[in-house]
C-alpha cells in the first residue's frame, strides 16, 4: 500500500509540473494566437495524439463508461478553455492558485477522519496568501474565469477516478481527448483556425504532449492510487509549481506572502498523500 501511495503521489507531482510548464509556454503563444487559440492548440494536438497511440477498443467500453468519457472530455475541454482565458488576464500563479479552489472543494467533501479539515485548511490558507485579495490589483473578469475552471477541475477529478477504475488502461482518455479537442473546435475554431500557422501547429505538437497528454495520463494512473481526497489536497503544489515556472519561464516574481503560502500548500500537499493510498476496482474488460 504505502508502494502505491509514493508511485501515485510521484505521477500527481509529474502531472502537476508537466501542467504548469505547459500553461507557461502556452502564455507565450497568446499575444500571437490568442486564449483561445493556445487552448484549441493543445487539445486538438491532444486529441489527434491519444487516438493515435493509444487506438481504443469498442470492447474497453459499456455504453455508461463512454458516455462517462464524453462527459469527461467536455469537462477536459471547458477546464483548458477557461484556464488560458484566466492566463490572458492575471499571473499564472494566481490563476492555479485559484483553480486550486476546485480540488480543495472535493478534497473537503470525500475526506474522513480527524484530518479531514485539516490539510484541506492548511491548504486554503496557503491559497490565500498565494492569491491575497486584498491587494486589490487582481482583474476581476481573470478571476471569473479561474473560479469557473475550478469548478470544472472539480468534476473533472471525480470524473477520471471513475473512468481510470471502470474503462482498461489509457482508452478512456483516447476518447475523452478527442471529444475535448471537438467542443474546443466547435467553440473556438472560427476564431483561432485563421490565425494558425505551419510553425504553430508544430509548436502546438509539443505544447500537447506537455499539458494535456502526459499530466492527464498521469492524473488518471494517480486517481487508481489515491483517493479523491487525498489528489485533490496534492494538488496543493500546483499553484506552488506555478509561481516557480512562472518566476523561470515568464519572470513574474512573486511577492514574499506568495512565498510563505507556497510553503503551506507544499506542507498541506504532503500530509494528504501519507493516508491517501486506495485499490482500485477491476475494469470491465479485464473482469
């Protein structure tokens, strides 16, 4: 068990910084190509990548677990989309810090025992300290937007714990991404599609490789590890992730509160992952 526990905390943390240096590229494209074109970029890449390799099987699905991964991908879909437009607007640490509001939500409502408040707790403090609203100088729309994505992210945990347990191997996610990549399309695709080029959509190849293929694949092998509790208070680390790539990548230098709740939220994410082992159900096929 504690195996299973370190190998799925040691994913969520690879997924967690392949995320954030993915978004941190991505914000270097949106002055050529817009939010929404960054978003669009990675999910149609993603999309046409998972089929590719991963080419999944009728016999990996009911009709429940692929409606379950159409869900899922329009889920997919809306976190991407809203994220980036929340990047256009305000600091990349901020944004994750606030998307962190989502895991944190599930991370209260399926945690048990005396602990169950407390990293969570720990958690939000870090948050606060990490985002301070009472500076004043965060754009509210940006805000808007991150709240929402949250709210997705969110969904979108619950969602993969259960196509990760119900659908073998990678298939879910070799349905999931294309529909993701299809609602970006249909939402955004007369905007963006103008503006590509052959040089972009050879950077978006890689682009998607980092956010969304790998920390997706990764999140879904974590969630048939952990419980919905434990991944949603390690995700924690991902706003902390956030400010350091984005200090690197985009020289946005955080203040010294953000540093101080980068270290609660490191504190928070660690002390979820010790009692958050689980074993997985069976997949369909493989029963």
């Amino acid at each position: 068990m504690v195996s299973r526990t370190r190998s799925g905390v040691l994913m969520a943390v690879a997924a967690m910084l392949s995320v954030q240096t993915g978004a941190a590229v991505a914000v270097t494209l949106i002055d050529r190509i817009g939010a929404e074109g960054a978003a669009w970029l990675r999910l149609a890449w993603a999309g046409v990548l998972m089929l590719v390799i991963v080419r999944p099987r009728p016999s990996a699905f009911t009709w429940a677990t692929f409606r379950m991964c159409v869900l899922l991908g329009v889920v997919t879909a809306a976190i991407t989309l809203l994220f980036m437009a929340a990047l256009a607007r305000i600091p990349l640490g901020t944004a994750s810090a606030i998307e962190f509001l989502g895991p944190l939500a599930v991370a209260v409502a399926h945690g048990t025992g005396r602990t169950r408040l407390l990293w969570p707790g720990l958690a939000a403090a870090g948050v606060v300290l990490l985002t301070q609203p009472w500076a004043g100088e965060i754009d509210p729309v940006g805000v808007l937007y991150a709240l929402a994505s949250a709210a997705c992210w969110a969904a979108y945990i619950l969602l993969t714990q259960r196509v990760g347990d119900e659908v073998v191997g990678m298939s879910g996610l070799a349905v999931s991404m294309p529909v993701a990549g299809l609602v970006a399309t249909l939402a955004v695709g007369h905007l963006v599609l103008p503006r590509m080029s052959p040089e972009i959509l050879l950077i978006g190849i890689g682009l998607a490789i980092l956010l969304p293929v790998v920390p997706f694949a990764l999140e879904l092998l974590a969630l048939r590890r952990l419980t919905t509790a434990a991944f949603g208070t390690l995700m924690a680390l991902e706003p902390g992730f956030a400010m350091a790539i984005g200090l690197i990548i985009l020289h946005q230098v955080p203040a010294l509160l953000g540093v101080l709740g980068m270290c609660f939220v490191v504190a928070a994410g660690m002390g979820a992952a010790r009692t958050g082992a689980r074993t997985p159900p069976v997949p369909v096929e493989v029963a």
